[in-house]
C-alpha cells in the first residue's frame, strides 16, 4: 500500500478530486492548507506573501496504481500547457498497515 499527498492550487481541487473518482480513486480526505515552495512566497506591489493557500488531498491506493493516480494529478493539476510554478507537488509514501474503523478489517 501506498500513501499519496497531493499539494495542489484550491482552485483545482474539484477537478482533481472529480479525475480521480473517475479514475477509480474515491475516498480523499481533503485539508486547507498554507504553505511556500522553492519561490519562498510572492510579492504583489509592497506586499510580500509567504503563507500561500494550497489545497491537500491525500489518498491511499495499492502499490500497483502509483502511475495511474500521479498520471491523474499531473495532468489535472498542472496550469497552462507546461505547467506553472505553484502547481503543487506529490509526495508518495509506503503504508506499513490500514484498518477500517467500523468493521475492525485490515487492509483498504
């Protein structure tokens, strides 16, 4: 198993989270979040911003669907035909167990 975060622009979560239901991948949990990248922030005029509002979607999914899930993100987060900075990042973990709450089963 594996453990996909997504860090994309609010304004592409819908369409995200919409590819990825299409794609197979329903359950998401989704989290505001603030954060910076390799730009360190942007300035408009005199204003300097380093907390910029991203969007967090985080999916765990089976080994076996690592390209198609980041094919997904790649191709419905990215702005513009190549892309812009800002688009977001995904970072993919390994997930040693997952446990269903309600009927105490293990495994997705």
């Amino acid at each position: 198993m594996l453990f996909v975060r997504a860090i994309v622009r609010p304004e592409k979560k819908d369409e995200v989270l919409e590819n990825l239901s299409a794609g197979g991948f329903h359950a998401a949990t989704v989290v505001d979040v603030v954060g910076r990248g390799k730009q360190k922030g942007i300035r408009m005029g005199d204003v300097f911003y380093d907390e910029i509002p991203k969007t967090l979607i985080l999916v765990a999914i089976e080994d076996k669907d690592k390209d198609k899930i980041t094919d997904i993100i790649i191709k419905t987060a990215k702005t513009g035909t190549s892309g812009n900075f800002g688009d977001g990042k995904i970072f993919i973990s390994p997930v040693e167990e997952a446990y269903t709450i309600s009927k105490g089963t293990k495994g997705l």
